[in-house]
C-alpha cells in the first residue's frame, strides 16, 4: 500500500515539474526571439512611416488585383534604400514571427496533455 502511494505521488511530482519546464521552454521562446522580432519589425514600420506618406502609396494602387504586383514592386524599386532595407527587414521579421508561430504551436500540439 505504501509502494503504491509513492509511485502515485512520484508521477504527480513529475508530472508538475514537466510542466513547468514545458512552460519555461515556450516562455524562453516567446520573449527571447519573438519579442525581439516584434521589436525589429515596429521600428521598420516606424522607419517606413516616417519616410514614405504610407497613405498615398494605397490611395495610388491601382483597383484591380492583377496590376499591384507590378505597382508594388515599381513603389518598391522607385524609392530611397534606406526605405528598401527597411521593407525587407519588415519582411524578414514577419516570415521569422510566422516560422516561429508556427514552431510553437507544433511544441504545444506535441506536448503530452496530462
């Protein structure tokens, strides 16, 4: 009866410490490398906004779907590059979040539920 009362508290023991390293891997993640990409895609933002009259570039756009590539990509190129490497590491740090978003949820979907 003993045995069978320390085998059930050892598994209780396991179980919680499990967990808390489970949440202390997803933590480390979030703050570590999201915050960071967070961080690095609000100050391009900024960087964009504070050179370039966002507003106008949509106004400008043309209304049909197959021209905004090209239009897009002609804003683009037709701009400082300052404004060019800030569009990049905009989008660096969205394909990073995205790539770490999902990472993240596959952790969570893998991890055994008690």
């Amino acid at each position: 009866m003993m045995n069978n009362t320390m085998t059930n508290s050892h598994t209780d023991i396991e179980r919680i410490v499990m967990r808390r390293v489970r949440l202390i891997r997803v933590l480390k993640l979030i703050i570590s490398t999201v915050v960071f990409a967070i961080m690095t895609a609000v100050a391009a933002l900024w960087g964009i906004g504070k050179k370039v009259w966002v507003a106008r570039v949509f106004e400008n756009a043309p209304p049909n779907l197959d021209d905004l590539p090209r239009f897009y990509l002609a804003a683009f190129t037709h701009t400082n590059l300052i404004v060019q490497a800030l569009t990049l590491l905009t989008l660096l740090s969205l394909v990073y979040l995205a790539i770490e978003i999902a990472r993240l949820i596959t952790d969570v979907a893998r991890s055994p539920r008690p």
